[in-house]
C-alpha cells in the first residue's frame, strides 16, 4: 500500500488549468490577406499495455479559413510508415547513407511488431464518407464541399498498433521506455496559400494545424504519462498532491485527461517507472521531468541537475526571443535520440550531464523556433533547426559560463565541409528529397544556424537580436516562411536584404574573397565565389599600428553599424575592388573575427615578407 500510494503521490502533473482563450495568436502580420485553417481535436482513447493496441474516437472541428471551396481533406496516418514496404522503409535501404537508427530495420518487423492507423468509420457532419488509404495518408472524398468560413465536423473510429520503436515513436525504446506516443493519431494535413501539404512520412519532419485537443487516455493505472496539455482531472486519477488524500482508482484503468490551448500536435508517453519532478520558473511555466527510475546513479544525478538548468534555458529563450506563453514544459526520457513536440520534448535519458542539457537546450529551443514559429518543416527545415540551432548554442553558452568568442563555430566548420564536398544541395530542396542524410542534416542544421549567424556579420549583432524579436512577436502562432524573417530584417534595418536570402537559402553559390595584390599603401581584393558580401578587413601598418576597413555591399543599399572606418562600396558585378590604406601595409586580414562562411580562407590574409 506504501508503494501504491508513493506511485499516486508521483502523479502531481500538470496540475494548471489552462483557458484556451488565454494564448491567442498575435495579429499583427505582413500581410494583410493571411490566414490559416483551424482544427479542434476531441479523441479518447484505450490502450491495451498488453499488445500495444489502442482504440479511439476523434471528433474534428474544422474551419476553413481559405477563400477557397474545399472538396477533399487529407489526413496523415504516420505509424503506418513502419509496415515492411512503405515509403520510409523503402527509402532507407536504397539511400546512400541510410539512418542507423533506422536501416533496414523496419522490413523484418513482424505483424505484431508493426505500427499502423486503421480508419474504421469516418463521418462529415453526421454523413458517411468515402476514403482510400495510401500508405501514410488517407484521402477524404468530401460528401459536400467546405465552403470559405465554414465549420464542419468529422468524426471518426480508429484503432493502432504501435510499432516497435524505431523512429522517434514506438514501444520499448532502447532504454526501455514503455511508449513514445509521437504523431499517434489521424492528423489532418496542412491547408494554406499553397494548397494542402499531404505529405507522405518518408523520414523527415512534420508540418500541422493550429487548434484545441481535449484528449483522453485511458491506459493501466501502474503506469504515468507525460506530454502536451494540462491535466485536468488529477484528482480523478488519484492524484491527492493537493489535499492529502489519495483516490483509489476504479478497476485496473485510469483517465488521463488533458487540454492543449493553441497547439498543431499532441505528443505523450506513459513508463511505469516513470519518476515524475517538477520545477517551477519564476513568472514562468511549471517544468516536469519524467525519467526512469532504475537509470544508474550517475545518470539520475545528472536528471537532478538538469532540472535548475532548464530553469536557466527557459528564461534565456523567453529573454532573447520571445515569452513562452504556455503553462508548463515536460522533459521526457524517451524516442531515439532528441525530438520536439508540443509543450513537451522526448530524449534519450543515458547521457553526460552535458550531452543532457545540450539536448534539452535544443529541444526546448523548438519551442520557439518550430512549435510557435512554425515553419513547415519538410519545405524550410532550416529555419527550424538553423535557427534552433544558433539560439541553442548561445543558451548553452550562458548557462554552461564557457563564454566562446564564437559559439556557432561547429556550424561554420560543418557547412564549410559541406560546401566543398560536391554533395552539397540548395536549402529549397524538399527535405526527403536529398541525396545524402548527411547533407540533409548539415543543410539542416549547420547552414541553416549559419544563414542566421552570418546574418549579423551582414546586418549588425544588436539589428540581429531585434529582428529575432520582432520575427518572433510578428509570427508566433503562424507558420511564416523564409520571406517573411528576411523581411523583418529589413524593416528593422532598412536594408535590402533579397541578395542574401536567395544567395545563400537558394542556391550553392558560395563565398570566397581573397586578397589579390597589395602594394606600399594600396590594396586590391577579388571576389571569386558568386555570393556576393560586404566585407569587413583589418590592416595592420609597418609601424605596428591597425586599422580596421568595412567596406558594403552596394546592392544592400545601407552599412551595418560599425566604428570600423567606412570606405566606397563594392558593386557585385565588378570582380576587383581596389582601395588605398592610410600608410605602408605589412598585412591584410579579410574577415578576422572569421564570421563570414569564406569557403577558402588560405587567400584572406596577405603579409609582406620581411
């Protein structure tokens, strides 16, 4: 009875209540004419621990905010990718560098090992529908188009099997977390001002629409479960935080009962062994931390001491980009590696203490860049990871006090490799449709964070910052594309900014400036790359002495804030620029502080021979 009631006393989560009314999307847009879809999820569901087979209701409120006339809808039935023969498992043995994770894996899964999403019944406004299922997505013959500014309802039966965990979702992971309940249910595809989005799940991320969920779960009492959403009925669970008395639950089932206000996902994940902490934020949300309790010594201290740091890592973010508006974040132990969802992350639990706060940096991170901001990420991945990537490396560099020159250095080295390698793709490219994994990731995740860091070379660091914020506040709650964060750059510097979004998000040009001739006190410089960039250089005299040179781009048509001393600027069209010192040089140094992604530094510098 000590255990059972010390089990019920760990299930203070996610004790706020939340009036969805409270978190609304920021109006204020470049564009007047925007809009976007809205859905309201309501399911509840049973799972069978057992045999890892759930059934579930979903009805869908969906309000066609388009001006267009809608006459099918698309759903994604994620977990049917792990079936032999899908389009993941297909591609994961035929690409040249496969996923180790995944390799070929999921072609010897058994029936009983398999994931799927069955449909067994789907209605429009209380009419039977007809549907076909094509791998991963279901397509919805609609009875009666959906008119601009309608609302309809669908409601459907479902039932799945979860897979073995091999990608992001499953049961039994390998640290033997029980279920990882990642893109678990029919979710309905992407409507926006370029059509629908029915992406078919090869391996890449996701992309979904803002609404409510009200989810019930209903699973074995012994077990605890974590995710997005607020709880609504801790009390009804057993859960006796609150009043010092405990509930004994009814039968051999809980519950488990939430609500997520403004949300394009729901994500949980339920252990028996799950330890459940909490810690709260100071004007902030409540922080949950569930990890196994059987994990060694050295990794549940490193649990413990990651906890005051996600406290850190919040504020940062919430500082430098933006309030997080929601009342609670949970850490989870579970998936394969480190994934981001709504309120919520999944991580593999066995790790360094400083492998655990950098992943848990990263993952909170999405919280803005991908879960507020919220890019779609199989078209402009890089502006969820880069970006995801840049502000993370910075967290991580205040909260850890390492206090780098440049914490984005790993980036510049990984997109240089890239640039060079012949492997490289421009960053418009579909994310499944790349060659190579590792292209993917290094586009992903290194140019992408580069495209951000390089920016504030281009722009000024401080004109950096405010634009992060502005980007921030302008589209929360929207899905902005790459267009839209250059634009911000530009209202707040008043620069034309085009150059650099095209040069370096849609194409493989590259840049590489050297120093061509230097004589007495004159020096001549060469663009060889096709990108074109403003320059900054330092120029060190024979009588000890510096002095440091920035000279703009003309096509930018402004100057960053810079006490460096001004000169004329350079026109992309001409190769050489040609310009006199103020004394006799001894050297030339382009780009010292090395924040420009040169692909060949070897001919940056030039020093006179004694």
């Amino acid at each position: 009875m000590k255990k059972f009631f010390l089990f019920l006393f760990s299930l203070s989560f996610l004790i706020s209540t939340a009036n969805p009314k409270e978190i609304e999307p920021n109006k204020t847009t470049s564009n007047s004419s925007y809009w976007q879809q809205h859905v309201d999820y309501k399911m509840d569901i049973t799972m069978d621990v057992n045999n890892y087979r759930y059934n579930g209701t979903q009805q869908l409120v969906y309000t066609n905010n388009s001006p267009d006339v809608l006459n099918r809808v698309y759903y994604h039935l994620y977990f049917n990718a792990f079936q032999p023969g899908s389009e993941m498992d297909i591609r994961s043995q035929n690409i040249a560098d496969p996923d180790g994770r995944v390799g070929d894996r999921i072609s010897k899964l058994t029936p009983e090992e398999i994931g799927y999403l069955k449909v067994t019944s789907l209605k429009q406004n209380g009419i039977i529908l007809n549907y076909d299922v094509v791998g991963t997505v279901l397509e919805v013959q609609l009875n009666e188009p959906i008119q601009p500014g309608e609302k309809v309802t669908f409601d459907m039966v479902f039932n799945g099997q979860v897979p073995v965990q091999i990608r992001r979702s499953g049961r039994n992971n390998a640290e033997g977390v029980a279920l990882s309940m990642t893109q678990w249910y029919p979710k309905l595809a992407e409507y926006d001002f370029e059509g629908w989005h029915a992406d078919p799940y090869i391996g890449r991320e996701f992309h979904g629409v803002w609404g409510d969920f009200d989810v019930t779960i209903n699973i074995d009492k012994n077990y605890t479960i974590g995710g997005s959403g607020y709880l609504q009925n801790p009390n009804e669970i057993g859960h006796g935080y609150e009043t010092g008395e405990v509930n004994q639950p009814k039968g051999d089932m809980l519950s488990w009962h939430f609500l997520a206000p403004k949300v394009h996902d729901f994500t949980w994940a339920a252990d028996p062994e799950f330890i459940h902490d909490t810690m709260q934020v100071p004007d902030g949300p409540m922080l949950h931390f569930l990890y196994k309790k059987n994990l060694e010594a050295e990794y549940l201290e490193n649990w413990k001491q990651l906890q005051p740091k996600t406290v850190e890592l919040m504020n940062y973010f919430s500082e430098n980009i933006g309030m997080y508006p929601y009342k609670q974040y949970s850490v989870i132990q579970g998936g394969d590696g480190g994934m981001e969802y709504a309120m919520c992350t999944l991580i593999t639990g066995k790790r360094k203490l400083g492998s655990l706060i950098g992943v848990t940096a990263h993952e909170l991170a999405h919280a803005w860049f991908q879960f507020l901001l919220a890019t779609n990420e199989l078209k402009h991945y890089w502006m969820d990871e880069g970006f995801t990537s840049y502000i993370s490396d910075y967290a991580m560099d205040a909260v850890m006090g390492t206090n780098e020159d440049n914490p984005t250095t790993n980036a510049y080295r990984g997109y240089l490799y890239l640039a060079t390698s012949g492997k490289e793709q421009p960053l418009t490219t579909q994310a499944d449709r790349f060659e190579y994994n590792q292209a993917y990731g290094i586009s992903a995740y290194s140019k992408g964070e580069v495209f951000m860091a390089q920016l504030g070379y281009v722009i000024g660091e401080d004109n950096l910052k405010a634009t992060i914020k502005k980007y921030f506040n302008d589209f929360a709650f929207k899905h902005p594309t790459p267009n839209d964060f250059i634009r911000t750059a530009e209202k707040i510097t008043d620069f034309e900014l085009d150059w650099y979004l095209i040069d370096f998000a849609q194409t493989t040009n590259t840049i590489d400036y050297g120093v061509k001739a230097v004589s007495d006190k004159t020096i001549m410089l060469e663009r060889i790359g096709l990108m074109p960039m403003p320059l900054d250089l330092t120029v060190t005299y024979t009588d000890g002495t510096t002095e440091d040179y920035y000279i703009p781009l003309r096509m930018m048509r402004g100057k960053k804030p810079t006490t460096a001393t001004t000169i004329s600027n350079w026109a992309w069209a001409y190769p050489t620029y040609t310009f006199e010192a103020s004394k006799t040089i001894k050297s030339v140094q382009i780009d010292p502080k090395e924040w420009m992604a040169d692909v060949n530094k070897e001919n940056n510098k030039f020093e006179k021979q004694d």
